[in-house]
C-alpha cells in the first residue's frame, strides 16, 4: 500500500461496547477508516453492498459470514470482503466453520490495537490472520493441515534456508512477525518476506497451516505434549545445549 491509501472496514458485532472499542481503536490509525458499524443482518449486508469495504470485522456467526463471503445478486458485481472473525474466548469450534465460510482471519475481541491493525492490513492484502494467542491452541487441538503431499515434511522442511527455519520455528511457537524479528535482530518487513518465501516453498495457504507443519515434523514440539521415548538408546557424547525458545503465550 502506498502513503495515501486508506483502508475501509466495516464492523459488523451484536454488542454495541465491542463495536465502540474496536472504533475507538482503528479511528487513532491514519491508514485506516471505519465506513459503518451494525448488527449481524440484512442491514449489515446492505451496508457492505453499499460502501464496498476492503475488510469486515464479524462476529462468529459463521452462517452469516457465508453470505458475505459468497454475495449474490447486486454485491456480487463487486469484490467480496476480506472477513476478520471476532471471538470473545479463545478458541470455539465455530471458528473451523468460519474458516471453511470464507473467512480470513481470527482475532480476540480483547486484541490488542497492534494486533488490530496488523489484522486488517493483512487481510486487506489477501494474506490469513491469527491472534498469535490462539495459534498455540488451534495447532494443539484441531486437524487443518491439507491431505498429504507427495513429498515428506522432511523433505519440504529441507527447502528451507537456516534464517526460514528459525522463522517457521518462530510461526510454530505461536509469535508474531514483531517479536520474531526482535529475536533475530531484523526488520518485521524481512520477516514478512521471510513468510512469504517458506509458504510458497512450503506450498501452504497460510502460516497456520506452516505452524502445524512445523510441528508434526518434529522441528518444535508442543509444551502440552510430552515426548515419548521409543525405546532404549546407547549413551551419547555430551553435547551442546540445545537452544531455548521462549514462548510468548
């Protein structure tokens, strides 16, 4: 995006004070615009036909979320929104149902304005956004990796450069593209790139799935899933350390 291009998102919540706060949020950002606030409705579906919003923040009522994913009649002409899914707790089983509605994002209503506004503005660019808090849950309790692919994780992971690795390890650990990048002492936008690179190397929709990749192949392990020894195993040297990856959730 360029200095003079502003962002229209439309936010669409049954509570009146969520929909206060997250306007109160996006009006300090320059780049940003709040075109309309409503109930989950008709109402709301006549307001994006009307102000064709670039993204819409959405309570997690996923069969609605269909209707704006999929327009039909006169808002179909136009381009379908990018949808951010609001959830008060989390992690819900409807969010899976959003996802497969046409969602794009998942975002706590208690986010932070960083994470608000990193939400929007990935989702306005085409890109998948989770609240690095949920990440950690949704890998550990759900399946959303695709049908395998011909060639092994092992194999995909191999692809991969030393600074991608420790990115995807980073993605895997549930962290953001900031606190990734004052970890390896780079920019948030090499990070962003970084993404970029092993998703396409990857073949993978979105850092969710490159996260939960991340972990059946073994390169980081859950902390709420002990490894299991397979069996006795002969002595070994001594040997370094391994590093230590701080969580941040």
């Amino acid at each position: 995006m360029d200095g003079f291009s502003t962002l229209e998102v439309l936010l669409v919540d049954n509570e009146d004070l969520v929909r206060r706060g997250f306007r109160q949020a996006l009006g300090e950002v320059p780049d940003i615009a709040v075109v309309g606030d409503t109930r989950v409705g008709e109402e709301a579906l006549r307001m994006v036909e009307l102000r064709r919003p670039q993204v819409v923040l959405v309570d997690a009522e996923y069969e609605f979320i269909r209707k704006l994913a999929h327009p039909s009649g006169a808002a179909a002409a136009g381009p379908a929104p990018g949808i951010i899914v609001l959830t008060s707790i989390d992690l819900d089983s409807r969010l899976f149902g959003a996802l497969k509605a046409g969602a794009s994002g998942f975002l706590l209503k208690s986010a932070s304005q960083e994470e608000l506004t990193s939400a929007v503005r990935a989702v306005a660019g085409g890109a998948a956004f989770i609240c690095p808090r949920m990440t950690r849950r949704l890998i550990d309790r759900f399946e959303i990796l695709p049908p395998p692919q011909e060639r092994s994780h092992a194999g995909a992971l191999a692809a991969l450069s030393s600074r991608e690795t420790q990115v995807l390890c980073g993605i895997a650990m549930g962290r953001s593209n900031q606190e990734i990048a004052r970890e390896l002492h780079v920019t948030p936008a090499t990070v962003k790139s970084h993404v970029s690179r092993i998703l396409a190397k990857l073949e993978l929709p979105n850092r969710m799935h490159a996260a939960l990749m991340a972990q059946r192949s073994g390169l980081v392990h859950s902390p709420q899933s002990p490894q299991v020894s397979a069996g006795p195993q002969a002595p070994s040297p001594p040997a370094r350390p391994a590093p230590v990856v701080r969580r941040s959730w």
